[in-house]
C-alpha cells in the first residue's frame, strides 16, 4: 500500500527562482517586476505621475471602478506611496497593479517588458 503524499512532499508549482509570494502566478510575478521597473522611474521623475493622472482624467467617465480607485490614489498620495503600492509583494498590491496606469511609454519600454517576459519563461531572476 502506497503512503499518501504530505503537504510537505508537495512538489512547488513554480521554480525557485521565481521568488514568488504565496498565491502569486507567472503573470502577477511579472506584473510585479514591471511595478519595480516604474517605481524606479517615477522616483526619478516624479512628474510622470501627472502624466498617469492626465490618462485617466482624459477618459473619466469611461473609466471602471479601479481605474477610479487609481485616478483617486494618484490625487491624494505621494510618489513614495504610489511606489510603495507598485513595488509591494502582499495581495493589495496584486490587486492595484493588476489596473495599473502605468504601461506603455514613458512608464516602461518595450525592451524592459521584453526582459521581464523573458526572465519569467526562462528562468533569469
């Protein structure tokens, strides 16, 4: 007879080098990364949070609820808070970076998303 397998037999889903928080998939680990690569550039040029507010300002009224909740975290937060939510490993960040205004240029390059794609499926941490 053949002894059950333990949570502690588990295989891991995801390599190590992932360094993913618990719950996090492929996708959120790269959503992530790309959150670290704009808060980095927003501490260097804090203006561009303006530039992410005009965005949303500019479609208001076609805007869903969490890109509301972005457009009010950007009118009422510093740049170390908003950095702070795109840099954080815990749920609420997965959820704020999920509607994140920051994509595209000036926020990040093709190339930088390139890399983030290619760490998470080749396995480059």
């Amino acid at each position: 007879m053949e002894t059950p397998q333990s949570a502690s037999d588990e295989v891991p889903m995801f390599p190590p080098w992932l360094d993913l928080p618990p719950n996090y998939l492929v996708q959120d680990w790269m959503q992530w990364q790309r959150g670290k690569i704009v808060a980095g550039r927003l501490r260097e040029n804090p203006e561009l949070i303006q530039t992410a507010r005009q965005r949303l300002e500019d479609k208001k009224a076609l805007l869903y609820r969490p890109q509301v909740e972005w457009l009010e975290l950007l009118e009422r937060s510093s740049v170390g808070q908003i950095c702070h939510i795109l840099e954080a490993a815990d749920d609420e960040g997965q959820r704020l970076r999920s509607s994140s205004p920051f994509h595209g240029s000036p926020f990040i390059t093709s190339e930088e998303n390139e890399d983030v794609r290619q760490r998470a499926y080749a396995g480059r941490s």
